[in-house]
C-alpha cells in the first residue's frame, strides 16, 4: 500500500533510540508550576526559528486556542474569524463568544470583507482577526501582512494557525527554492513581524513531534502563562514529547533545506505525471495535493478505487457543504517510483468512474508557493 495520509511532510518520526533519554515521562507538576529545563531550550530555539521573541509550550493547539479565547474574552476584544480558518481556532473564538465577546466571520482570504466588519462592528473593542497562515484546502497563504495591518490599526492582535507551514515554509522564497529557507513558517515567509503577533502551530506534522507552541512578544506570551488555565490543570507536554521537538529542530538545523527540496521536487514531479494523464492538479507547490472539479468525478468511488490499487488517500471536504474531495499528501521520502504508481492508478480510476477530465487553466497559472 502507497500512503499518501499522513502530514509527516518532512518524513520526521523520531524513533526513541534516536531521542535523549528521560527518567519519566511527566514530572507529575502542571507547567505553571514548573517547567522543565529542556522544554525551555526547546521554546526558545522555535521561537527564534519563528522570529518570534519568545514562545510557551502546549500540548496541543486545543489548549492554546482554549486558553486564548478566555484571554481574549477579557480583554474587551471583537473577534474576526476566517471562513477557511482550521476548526480548533473557532473552537477557542466560541469559548469567547460564550464569555459575551463579539465573534464574526468573513469570507475566506477577503481583506475586503473584513475591512467593512471593522468599520461597522466593534466600536471601542480591539480587534483580534484569527486566521491559518496557510490554508491547504485552496493552496494559498492567507493575506497576513493586510490582516496585520488592519488589527494594529486598532491595537488589535492578529493570530494565526501556522501548524501547515512550520517546518515546510520559511524566509526568502525564490523560484528554485519556493518554499523558502528554515523552515520557520508564515511569518517568515511573508517577511512580517509585529508584538501584535501570536503564532500558534501544531510541531505534529513536518517537524513529527506531539505538541505545540504559542509564539510571540516576550510581554503576550508571558501573559498568555499568567492567564492560562490549561497550564494549571492540564498535564502539559511529555518529556518524551520535548525530547522529540529537540531532536525535530535539530534534525531541520542538519538536512531540513536538503528535505524540503527534496519534497518540492516529488510535488513537482507528481504535478506533471498528473497533467501528463490528463489530470488536473490542485493547490500549487503545496505538499497537500487534489485534483480540480471535473464533471462525473465522484470522490467518494475515486478513493475506494484507489484503495483497491493499493493507493491510500485522504477522503474528505474542503468545507462544509462542499462535496467531498480526495487529497495526496506528499512527503519527503516518496518515490518517483511510487508517485508514478499513483499517478497511474489514479488515472485508471478516474477513467473506470466515466469522469469527464480535462485541464483546467485557472488552476494551472496559480503556483501559490
């Protein structure tokens, strides 16, 4: 079987043999009480990675969302949610709302529409527009310089969810190397920085480790602690979680630029052998992979054809009441070998479903990344 399922983009799976060791896996105290050396180093070395001035560790992005949207409830803030945003970012904006602060959503991606709900909303609250850095459902970046701009002008913050692009997307893209270099995620990519920052990233899916972080000024992110409530009743990240973030930036420090060209290259190659069958692929140089609407094409009878020729795809939507889509998801250490394989199975698919297939140029001209 071809896996093309899971979001290791970078093919990092830290084998405990390859780990530091630890005595225990928790020191049995929440992170508010304290915080164990290594988790400290490890925050610091993301944070940098990031151009962030400082960073906290969570166990997950639930956490942090959960916390920010009891933060920002106290805050008297507005908030303004990206259609496209990542769920577990509305799920912390809804824990405001329930606290009595404004939430709003606008039209994925549209500076327009947000800019008319800050102009008729929120009088005397400060503004926090929520946004992924990179949504992987229309292979875009998210218009972060014009949202940031638009949250300080009010004293505002803008947060993003850059779980997508950290460790994938970094500063100074070109055309050889479009993805950029270190790996630091959307803010680099973008070349932006401001206090009114915050960056919260999952390192579960290019850098292959069970935690994430919270990154920002020194003064938001010490409050984020002050205020947080899941630092005081959760359990916060193993140390086994820790040791496997150490050894995922080490990792991208050693062959992380070797790693992402080498993906660049599969997504590439499997782009053309999907237009070379007369497929049309999706979502630029992204490493998350579809195909374009096609008339008869039934994801649903696709994904099943596939599994049965020994390709694993993702079965899904992109939004709600969508229809269902199928996604490649491409990392480092596949083949051209087994790309052909699936290019080719795919197109027997797609030909044993009837669809109609054809290449459609405005997807083609948009290599977002």
């Amino acid at each position: 079987m071809i896996e093309f399922t899971s979001a290791l983009y970078l093919g990092l799976k830290h084998a405990s043999r390859s780990l530091r060791p630890w005595a225990q896996l928790t020191t049995g105290a929440p992170a508010a009480l304290t915080v164990p050396p290594a988790a400290a180093a490890a925050a610091r070395d993301l944070a940098a990675l990031q151009g962030c001035e400082c960073a906290t560790l969570g166990p997950s992005t639930l956490h942090l969302f959960w916390d920010l949207g009891e933060i920002f409830a106290e805050s008297r803030s507005a908030i303004y949610v990206d259609a496209g945003a990542y769920p577990i970012a509305m799920w912390g904006a809804e824990r405001a709302a329930a606290r009595g602060t404004p939430v709003r959503r606008f039209a994925h991606h549209d500076v327009d529409a947000l800019w008319r709900l800050l102009r008729g909303s929120g009088a005397g609250l400060r503004p926090v527009v929520v946004s992924d850095g990179f949504c992987p459902g229309c292979g875009k970046p998210a218009p972060l310089a014009a949202y940031l701009e638009m949250a300080t002008h009010r004293k505002g913050w803008l947060v993003i969810d850059d779980t997508q692009a950290l460790g994938i997307l970094g500063h100074s893209p070109e055309g050889s190397r479009p993805y950029g270099e270190g790996g630091g995620g959307m803010p680099r990519w973008s070349n932006i920085s401001s206090p009114h920052l915050v960056v919260v990233a999952s390192l579960a899916k290019a850098f292959g480790a069970p935690l994430a972080a919270l990154s920002g000024s020194a003064a938001f992110v010490r409050h984020f602690e002050e205020r947080s409530e899941t630092r005081v009743h959760c359990s916060p990240p193993s140390l086994a979680a820790i040791h496997a973030m150490e050894h995922a930036l080490a990792m991208n420090r050693a062959c992380g630029e070797a790693l992402r060209l080498c993906l660049v290259r599969s997504v590439r190659y499997f782009r053309a052998r999907l237009r070379g069958v007369g497929l049309a692929p999706t979502r630029g140089l992204f490493p998350v992979q579809g195909l374009a609407p096609a008339r008869g094409l039934d994801a649903r009878a696709l994904h099943s054809r596939l599994l049965r020729a020994g390709v694993a795809t993702v079965l899904h939507r992109r939004h709600e009441r969508r229809p269902a889509c199928i996604s490649f998801l491409i990392n480092a250490h596949h083949t051209f070998e087994q790309l052909d394989e699936a290019a080719s199975a795919l197109a027997e698919a797609a030909a044993e479903t009837g669809s109609a297939t054809r290449l459609d140029q405005d997807h083609e001209h948009h290599l977002y990344v």
